[in-house]
C-alpha cells in the first residue's frame, strides 16, 4: 500500500524536476534569441551600405540607437502606445 507521504513527495518531485526543465529550456531560448539579436545587430552597418547609406548616415544611425536617451524615447512610445514588449 503507497502512503499518502509518498505519493505527495512523489508529485512534489515531478513538479521540480518539471520547473528545473522549464528554466533550462527557456534559458536556452534566450541565449538563441541573444545570439540572434546580436548577430542581426552586428551587420546593420552593412545593411545601410546596401541601401546606400553614406558612412556619417551608418554612424549616425549606430551612435542614436546605442544611446541610453532612445531607450527612454522607445519606452515612452511603447507606454503611449500600447505595446507591451519592448522589443
């Protein structure tokens, strides 16, 4: 005959063993989603050469989006307008 102890233990184990998946997984995820974002973040420059930007324009374009001052500007656009994520 299985106690009732045992079985509680028992679930209580297959919860953890289940969070302790869920946390790697989504750790997984996130260093893919980095690397992606990084990956993607690295070759702008480029991106705007094809499109013909001239290099002040990609310097430009690297300074403003790497400033602390336009992260404040995205979130208050994303507070203004809704979006939940910020990118």
């Amino acid at each position: 005959m299985i106690s009732k102890g045992s079985q509680v233990e028992g679930h209580t184990r297959l919860l953890a063993k289940t969070a302790f998946r869920f946390v790697v997984v989504i750790g997984i995820t996130s260093l893919f989603a980095d690397f992606t974002h990084e990956a993607a973040h690295s070759i702008n420059g480029q991106f705007l050469a094809t499109l013909g930007a001239s290099a002040a324009v990609v310097g430009f374009t690297a300074v403003l989006v790497n400033s602390p001052a336009m992260d404040c500007v995205l979130c208050l656009v994303f507070l203004l307008t809704g979006r939940a994520g910020t990118g």
